[in-house]
C-alpha cells in the first residue's frame, strides 16, 4: 500500500495495482509519499482479495453522495451498488441506476469525505444491516482510496472537485429548453412539433431524435427517406434557432456493408468473447458488437466518427444504451426457448409458471452476461465486469476528445445515460429512463446536488418522465423545478401520452409557456452561476446544510441552493395547492408566474406554510443577494443581454459577479470572458448602486428592483456607459 498526502485536506491511499481510471486529473508532483499510515476515520480491512471498509455512525450522522441513486439527499439506511445498470423503475428499492459514483460525504463532529476510485462492482451497506454502522465492500484489493478531512462539507467538496481538473462546458444554447420523444421519426413529425412551439410561441433552443432517424439503428447513419437532405433540413433550423440533437449508441450492428462493422472487425476494436472473438450480444438493431472503448486507439476511430455528423451541421449528441445496456446474448437466448418449448403441453405450477417467466425477464441485462466478453488493456485481457463502471465514460470521453479534434475551438453539446465519476470533465449527464411519478420530480431534486458534488455539473432528468403518462398538472409541477436544471429537457416514450408543453388543454399550455419563458429570463443567472462552477471547481446545486449550519438545514431534502443568490422549494405532490418551506435565514420570496416581479414577500426565518397556485414558481433569494433577469426570447440565440433586470435583497450590502462568454467556443479557456460587478449598499434607508464592466460585455441598461429589511422596495433604471 502507498500512502500519499495530496494536500491538507486529502489523503491517497493506493491498494494492490489498479486498473487507471483517470477519475482525478490533479498533479501528483505536489504530492508527499508517507511512512506511515495516520489516523483515519475510517477502518480498512483486505479480506479474501476484497477490500472492506467501516465506520460507526452516531444518531445524528448524515451520509450525503453517491452521485445517481435513489432515496433521499441523506443516504443513511439504505443498500446501494455501484454498478451501472440499465434499470428505468427507480422504485427505493433499487440498488443502483445507470451511473456509478463513487464519493460520499459523512457528517459530524469531524466531517470527512471518501472517494473510492474502483471500475468494478462496490456494495455500500449504510446503517442498512447494522442502524449504527455503515460498511462498503470493494470487489477487488486493486483500488485506490482517497479520505478528505479537516474542513466543512462545502470544503470537502470543493476540495474533491478541484481534484478533477476542469469541468466540461456546455455552450450557452444548451440552456435553452429541449424537447424530445422517443418516436419524433420523420421530418415531418420534427416540423409538426416545432410548428407547435410556433404557433403557442412557447420558446424552445432544441429537438432530439431518438433511434429512429438511422437507418435500421446504426449509428452515424440517417435514414434518408425519413429525413430527406438531412444537411440542409439540419442548416433550415438553425436558422431559427433550433438545433437537431442526434442519438448514439454504444452496440455496432453487425451487418456486412456497414462501414463502422467492417472497420471495427478488420482492426480488432471490438470487445472480445473468451475465444477472443468479437462478442455478440443483441440490442436495438439485433445483434451487435461493442467497441473497446478502454482501448485509446478505439476510442480515436470511434470518436472521429462523430464527424459525419458534424459535417452535416449537427451541434449536439446524446450517447445511450452505454451501461452497456444488453437485450440477450446468444447462448442465454437459446437456452430460453428450448426452456418455453419444454413447457409445452405441460401443467405449469407455481414453481415452474415463475421460473419461465422469470427466465424470460432475466434475458435483459443478465449480471452473468458481463462476465461474457473482455477488454484489451495494453495487451492483456480484462473481464469486462471489473471495469463494468468505466464502458460509458469512456464511450462519452472517447466522443468529446473526437469532437474536440474535429473542431477544435466549438463547443458541443454531449451528455450521456451511464457515467462514473470523471466523466465531468466530457460531458454531462441526463438521469436516464424514469417514469411520470410524482415521487420522480422529488428523486430529480435529490439526485442533482449528489451528482455535482461527485463533479458532473451539466445534468437533468427527463422532465415530465419518460414511461407512463403525465397528466398536465405532473408536467407543470415538474418544469417548475427543471427550469433550474443546467439541462431542461422534456422526454417520453413511445407509445406513452405526448406531453409537449401544447399537448395539453389551453391552461397547461398557457402555463407552460410561461414557466419556459420564465426559463429564458434565468438563463443569464443560471448560465454565470454554472460557467463559475465550471472555472472555480465549484457545484452549482448543494444541499442547504452546505451553506447553513443551524442544525435544521440538514434534515431538509427537499429544496436545495442553486448557485450563490437562489434557493429553490418546488411543488411535487399532486393536487397541493402549497407546501411547507424552510428558511434558514430571512429571505426574499419571489411567487413567480413570468417573468415580471410582481408578488415578493419578506420571509422570515423559520417554517412557513406557503400557498402556490399551480402557475406559480416560488424562487427564494437569499440576504445580501442578486438575481439576474433577461427579458424571454424564443431561443438563447435572440436573448438581449444588454438589458438586463436585477433584483436584489439587501439589507446592508450586496456584490454579485455576473459572469458571461460567448458561449460557443472555448476562448473562456484564455481569458475571453466578462465580469460584470453589481454591487448595492443599503445605508441611512437608500441604496447606492456601482456597477463595473470588466470585460467586453455589451451592457448598457439595468432595471434595478431592490426590497430591503423593511419590505420597502426601490425600482430605477441605470443606462451604463459602454
């Protein structure tokens, strides 16, 4: 074991010879080896080739992480596995869903935080079996684990993030709200959706197409009877303001002909079975073969085939089915039906209705067909369930570093369905398949600050679920929260009710296109706050004990703080005409139904019942802080930044830096960007205003609306001099 100090707040522990991961990308020439093993709040045991690690949890104990996963913030009494798993029922008690993150955060007297680097299979067992005691098993003794201490939960993080090296940045467009379906199959259903948003002017930046625009599901190919000049048809949008966002699977079709086979078996790049053939397993188009995506020289090819895309105009992608996802494999299959034709003809009891049945289900995403095939890792074979956690990132790595090389300067929206921690340095992530349950828009909230505190910044759900059918009050309720997500994006399956925002009677509608609009009007606050977490090393979601330690603040996990000024307190029970609200300092409520600020209050301290009507947003501004308001555009292209609305809740003085870039190309890197500094005083009952334009931002007006202690509100215009 090597025992490595990386800084003050964190201690690397190395086990056996791991498999490198690149989870962290930070500069070990700073770091200091050690002789000895210091105290560590944790005990670690190697036990029959696993690794095991043990902590006691006192009553008051708080277990915050693991990234994407059920139940609540506070992970404390639950069964977790760190697998990938293409699992679309996210019911509580579900183990694992499709990401894999791996970095927990244990309150108390002394907090500390874990990072367990490790591609394979880890259970975590907190205060599940024992109330009092968490205990994770590693699959492996080839780990590396680093413990973070000596510092708050908000330092742990930030420590941890800034270990990661930059995080991905997704152009500005990409906050614009998206819309996506999975049956969205010809052109002219594209144009009978966006001619939707048209005529109810609802604004929208993006349509997605799902597998259906390939031809017979393989990637990197249109099929051009359904979308006839695709380049041109994909320039036409453009044009106003909407961007065609394709699909990318993970699995090859198998098909003679088809360049992307031929290439892939020609060179090897395939995933191999123990005869080290290519293995076939069957996803969307059949059977298929999965490309090597640990292998540099695969990711490379893979990567650059995103071009054929790209030169067609194309600015986005979303990679899926990338856990890998696998239907059948060949053998399983087999085995399968000579099982049915066997219990033909016979009298099937209890015992052998369910063991058909059972075999039928379990077909998909078998656990043992992950033992099945292997990776070549500098010439040596892999089972690829030791590395099951690492196929998506590396899928989704292998696709940003071949977009990068097509266009070097551009940035590209890219998120993918399977992850691991690293991955936010590529891409971002969507939460994958869930349904339209209530419980769902609760799970979205308390999935996303986990998922930044594990370094993945750019993320959302599908807004509105993506199995089952929303009514239209679900879809309201839920865009209400996901107007704060960095991705906002509404999904469904096929063969579910459509649930565009226009898909409803005229209420929904009128209230959808308002809560979108109010949408545009945030981008500016949300784009600054998510490109200063992107540049500092920061998180854009927290939970609310991470800024507020009055005790209180950490057994709520149903609001969460976006950015440095917001906190948020979404509705997410059917028919409430309200909810309970707590506020741990005095803040400004803000009942939003546009974008005019018309009903703010005063909020004390405390717990509060608040009555929302189902058009109303409730957005709470802390002390001493500043929002930033655009006026609503029909897509971020159009948005005017030069005049911009601020409304502040100061009670003696308030500095917002308001950060902002082009957007599109990756010059922030150098130093191209702007800060505008906003600072208000509230002194012998006035305010006094400066506002400094360090950069080149175009600024030239801002509408001030200012509440200070007495509930007294101030409204002015200021022309800037540019």
């Amino acid at each position: 074991m090597k025992i490595i100090k990386v800084n003050n707040h964190c201690l690397w522990l190395r086990y056996g010879q791991p498999i490198a991961t690149e989870s962290l990308a930070f500069d070990t020439q700073n770091t200091e080896e050690l002789s000895a093993l210091p105290s560590l709040p944790v005990k670690i045991e190697i036990m029959e080739n696993k690794i095991k690690l043990s902590f006691g949890l006192d009553e008051a104990a708080k277990v915050f992480g693991l990234g994407q996963n059920v139940r609540g913030m506070n992970k404390r009494g639950g069964l977790y596995e760190s697998f990938c798993t293409d699992d679309p029922i996210h019911t509580p008690d579900k183990k694992s869903l499709y990401g894999a993150h791996n970095f927990l955060l244990i309150t108390g007297e002394k907090p500390f935080g874990l990072f367990i680097d490790y591609p394979g299979k880890i259970i975590y067992d907190i205060g599940y079996t024992l109330h009092d005691e968490m205990n994770i098993t590693i699959s492996d003794i080839n780990a590396d684990l680093f413990i973070f201490q000596n510092g708050t939960l908000k330092e742990l993080t930030l420590s941890f993030r800034s270990l990661m090296g930059n995080s991905y940045a997704a152009p500005k467009w990409a906050f614009g709200y998206q819309q996506s379906r999975w049956s969205y199959g010809t052109k002219e259903e594209v144009d009978r959706i966006i001619s939707g948003f048209e005529e109810n002017e609802i604004p929208c930046d993006a349509v997605y197409l799902d597998i259906d625009y390939m031809d017979d599901f393989k990637d990197f190919t249109v099929d051009e009877q359904k979308f006839p000049k695709f380049e041109e048809y994909v320039r036409e949008l453009k044009n106003k303001g909407i961007r065609l966002i394709p699909i990318i699977d993970a699995g090859v079709k198998i098909e003679e002909g088809y360049d992307v086979y031929e290439e892939g078996v020609e060179n090897q790049y395939f995933c191999l079975n123990s005869q080290q053939e290519p293995f076939v397993a069957a996803v969307w188009p059949g059977k298929v073969h999965f490309p090597d995506f640990l292998n540099p020289e695969v990711r490379r090819w893979f990567g650059l085939k995103y071009k054929t895309l790209v030169d067609m105009g194309v600015e986005g992608f979303w990679n899926d089915m990338n856990e890998p996802s696998i239907f059948y494999t060949e053998d399983r299959l087999q085995r399968t039906i000579d099982m049915a034709k066997k219990s033909e003809g016979e009298n099937l009891n209890i015992h052998s209705f369910f063991e058909l049945t059972h075999a039928f289900k379990s077909l998909f995403n078998h656990p043992d067909d992950y033992q099945k095939f292997y990776h070549q890792i500098e010439g040596t074979l892999i089972n690829h369930k030791s590395v099951h956690n690492l196929y998506g990132y590396n899928m989704t790595r292998s696709a940003a570093e071949g977009l990068e090389k097509i266009d070097p300067n551009r940035r590209f929206l890219l998120f993918s369905r399977a992850s691991t921690v690293g991955l936010g340095r590529y891409a971002g992530i969507w939460t994958g398949d869930n349904y339209s349950w209530w419980e769902h828009i609760l799970l979205h909230l308390q999935m996303m600050p986990a998922i930044n505190q594990c370094g993945i910044l750019y993320t959302g759900a599908d807004t509105g679920g993506f199995s089952g059918n929303a009514n239209g009050q679900l879809l309201v309720r839920w865009s209400q929260f996901s107007l704060f997500s960095p991705l906002f994006r509404n999904h469904s399956a096929l063969n579910t009710r459509a649930q565009e925002p226009f898909a409803f009677d005229e209420t929904i509608t009128r209230i959808m296109r308002n809560v979108i609009k109010l949408r545009y009007a945030l981008i500016p606050y949300l784009y600054s706050e998510y490109m200063k977490s992107v540049t500092q090393h920061g998180v854009y979601f927290m939970p609310l004990c991470f800024a507020f330690e009055d005790g209180f603040s950490s057994e709520v996990d149903d609001q969460m703080l976006v950015g440095e000024s917001l906190m948020v307190a979404p509705v997410y029970r059917e028919n409430a005409k309200g909810r309970y609200v707590y506020v741990p300092e005095d803040m400004l409520m803000w009942k939003a139904v546009t974008d005019k600020i018309e009903k703010t209050e005063i909020m004390k301290k405390g717990i509060h019942y608040v009555d929302l009507s189902l058009e109303e947003v409730p957005i709470f501004i802390k002390k001493n802080s500043l929002l930033i308001l655009a006026r609503p555009a029909m897509n971020v292209d159009n948005l005017d930044l030069g005049e911009l609305t601020v409304l502040g809740y100061v009670t003696d003085e308030a500095t917002y830096i308001y950060y902002d870039d082009d957007g599109i190309t990756r010059n922030y890197e150098r130093g191209d960007y702007s800060e505008v500094i906003i600072k208000v005083v509230y002194e012998h009952n006035q305010y006094t205003v400066t506002i400094k334009n360090n950069g080149n931002h175009t600024l030239r007006k801002v509408n001030l609306i200012l509440v200070g202690p007495d509930d007294s509100r101030e409204e002015r215009e200021l022309l800037i001099d540019q």
